[in-house]
C-alpha cells in the first residue's frame, strides 16, 4: 500500500487543465473588471450630478436655506449671554414673536401685583384667573402643562399694550400645587411664570436672570424635546425653557427643605411636563 | 493585462485549482473559486509587488477563504459519493485517494492538502489557514487517522 505522501502525489499530479481553465478564468476576469468599471462609471456620473445639483441648488436657494436653519436654530432656544462673571439667561425673541388672538378682554392687573409669599388669593379682585384650557382657547396657543397639577389656575400678572394691541403677556401659578391657602410646608412651593411676546413686541429678550457662572446648568427636557437652563440658587432653583415661542420659568422654593430635595423636586417637574 | 499577473497566473492558477478540488472534489467549484481568487489579485494589484513565494500563499490564504464560503454550499449539497463527472482519475481505481478522502470531514481537507501535498510546515499552514499550530497539528494528527481508517476499511 503507497503511504498517503505517495497517493496524493500521484493523483493530483495527474491534475490537468482539461477545460480550458486558463481562458475561460483570464475571460471571467476581463468581464467582471470591465462591467465593475462600467458601474464606477455610472455611480461616478450620478455622483457628479448630484453634487453639481445640490451646488446648485445651494447658490440659488442660498438666502431661503439660510433663513430656515436660522429659524430652524432659533426655535425653542433659550440663550445665556456670557458678561464678565455673570451670565444673562434670556429667551431669543426678536425673531420668534407668536401671533395670538387679540380680540379678547382680559383682566388686567388693577391693583399693585405684590402679594406677599403667598401670592394672590384666588378671590382677589384684582387679578384675572385663567385656567391653562381657557387661555388656550382663547388666546389660539398651546401651552404646556404638568401632569402633576392640570388644574392650577394662572394669573395675568402684567400685560402691556400698544395701539390697542396685546405686545407681551406674562401671567403666573403662584404655587402650582394650590397650597397657597394651607401652608403645607411638606410640598415645595413651585411658582410657574409664561412669557408670552406677541407679533406686536419689538424688545430682544423678555425673561432675564442674573447669576454667577458656576450656577448655570445646561439641560435637556426629555418631555418637551427641547434645551432648557437651570439656575442653581442656595434655597431654590429655576428652570428656564422656551416651547413654541413661549417662555417658561418654573421657581422652585424649597421651604426648609434639603438641597437634595430640591434637586429631586426639579427632576419630578421636568418629567411631569406635557406638551 | 499586465505582465506581472499573467506571468503569476500561468505560474499558480493550477495550484489554486487544485487546492480547490482537494477540499470541493468539484471541478465546477474550484474552477468558481480559482476565477474569484485570481479576480481579487487583479484588482488588488500591489500585490505582485510581493516575491512569488509570498504570492502563492496569498493566493491560497485567499483561496481557503473562498473556500470557507463554499463550506456552507457543500454541507447542504450532501456530497456522499464521487460523481463520475467531477474526478479525474478512474473512478472504479480502488486506490485513489478521492474515494477516500470525500469520507473525510471538510476541516481536515485543507490540513491534509498543504501538508503532504505542497510540503508546507505546521507553522506555514497555520498561517494559512489562520489557525493555532495547535489546532494544525490536532487536524493533521485526526485527518491522518480517519484516512489511514478509510484505507484500511477499503482493503
């Protein structure tokens, strides 16, 4: 018996190209590499065209394109301006008044707004209360709203007029969870202001907060799908964020409570929001 | 075409060739394998920069990949005999180490091939077929029993 060297030897020794596999691969490989520059041809061409087109597109369309990323980058942005050591937290609105209905009689303000800690009782005559559905109609906006209390009335804190038009509204929930009237320390007091800068405003920024540097957290509000700031303070914290031209700032007192608490009651509300 | 891959060719498709049947025992599939091995040379052409030594073993180390892509066609083909067709020795030679291979699983063919066939050492084939020297000398030890096994049953 041959040993296995010896047998593989001589079988594929005897091995030939007995099917003409030297043309045919040489042929195979002709094809394939010609029909694969063929096609680096075709996608060179579409390639070319497409950026000709979008150069093209760009130069004509230059000014609109601007213009749309300008508003697309404009909208729901809350800005901090960097002055020496102190930042100025304020809304960019020159650009993103909203219009609203202006054929509505609200009530204005009658008497000095200040309150004292409590804020406005919901009997008192000088103020207007809205609930959130009521202005929505009304004013033909949609706000946001937190799960955490849908039925919180607001007040119409300050309205300024020009020519018989609404130019901003502010209005405020002094304690969106209405404890206002019990002086449950056990709830924070959380105090909700809307900016709202109608199409008639001409200023730059309508909400502004001074604070050092290190106060000033950038944050992400997941609910609402928008950038937002957060101003630390020793005993409280506010929350700036703009939703569809509209301003809000959330302060959040802590009444005796823990920093921690705070930090926890801020992430509570931030999860609460619907839009 | 270029001198240098004609030259290359000539000297190595053949090899390639039956580097293929030794582990398909298909003429139709090695011949698909040599067109794909030598295809990817023509397009990678830094390569016949390499001394011919080096590019014999690229073109297997190529071949054995191509070769593990038709692993998968092979096991679902169910190859139990040798088909007149696709050998090339007397299909009736009760000696010829076709019809004792075939019975050999795939993984010990290549081994086997390079082994006793090319002359290449433990250590070159692992390279070849990007595995241990370990794992080799495993495979050429079992390959080498389970054909001594197939001969010895067809005595």
């Amino acid at each position: 018996m041959k040993n296995i060297k010896e047998l593989y030897k001589s079988e594929f020794d005897q091995i030939e190209d007995d099917n003409n596999l030297y043309e045919n691969t040489l042929h195979y490989i002709e094809g394939k590499y010609s029909k694969r520059r063929k096609l680096e041809k075709i996608y060179l061409s579409i390639c070319s065209v497409f950026i000709i087109t979008l150069v093209g597109v760009s130069i004509v369309y230059a000014q609109e394109i601007t213009e749309t990323l300008k508003s697309f980058y404009l909208k729901n942005e809350i800005r901090i301006n960097e002055d020496g050591d102190k930042f100025n937290v304020s809304n960019i609105i020159n650009e993103e008044h909203i219009e609203i209905n202006q054929n509505i009689d609200l009530k204005s303000p009658e008497c000095s707004n200040k309150r004292g800690y409590k804020g406005p009782d919901i009997n008192d005559s000088c103020f207007g209360f809205y609930s959130k559905d009521e202005l929505e109609k009304m004013l033909n906006i949609k706000l946001i709203k937190s799960k955490l209390n849908k039925k919180s009335k607001v007040v119409l804190w300050d309205a300024k007029n020009n020519n018989d038009k609404y130019t901003s509204l502010t209005f405020r929930s002094y304690d969106i969870y209405n404890t206002f009237e019990e002086e449950d320390t056990k709830v924070p007091k959380v105090v909700e202001d809307i900016f709202i800068s109608t199409n008639y405003d001409t200023r730059d920024g309508i909400i502004q907060s001074f604070a050092d540097k290190e106060m000033v957290k950038e944050i992400y509000i997941d609910s609402l799908n928008t950038n937002g700031f957060i101003v630390e303070g020793e005993k409280s914290r506010k929350i700036f964020f703009v939703v569809n031209k509209i301003a809000y700032v959330f302060t959040i007192n802590s009444r005796g409570r823990s920093v921690d608490d705070l930090d926890e009651e801020v992430n509570k509300l931030i999860h609460s929001f619907e839009y | 075409m270029n001198n240098k891959f004609e030259y290359v060719f000539k000297k190595y498709y053949m090899d390639v060739y039956k580097l293929a049947y030794s582990y398909s025992f298909s003429k139709e599939d090695s011949e698909d394998t040599l067109q794909k091995v030598f295809y990817k040379l023509y397009v990678n052409k830094k390569i016949l920069d390499l001394n011919d030594n080096e590019i014999k073993k690229w073109l297997f180390r190529v071949c054995i990949n191509e070769l593990r892509d038709l692993n998968r066609k092979l096991k679902k083909r169910e190859i139990s005999e040798l088909d007149e067709n696709t050998i090339y020795t007397d299909f009736n030679k009760s000696d010829s180490i076709f019809n004792y291979l075939i019975n050999i699983p795939l993984i010990y063919r290549n081994p086997l091939y390079l082994y006793y066939y090319e002359g290449y050492d433990i250590k070159e084939i692992s390279k070849l077929i990007n595995k241990s020297e370990s794992a080799v000398k495993m495979r050429l030890s079992r390959g080498k029993d389970l054909l001594k096994k197939e001969m010895e049953n067809d005595k």
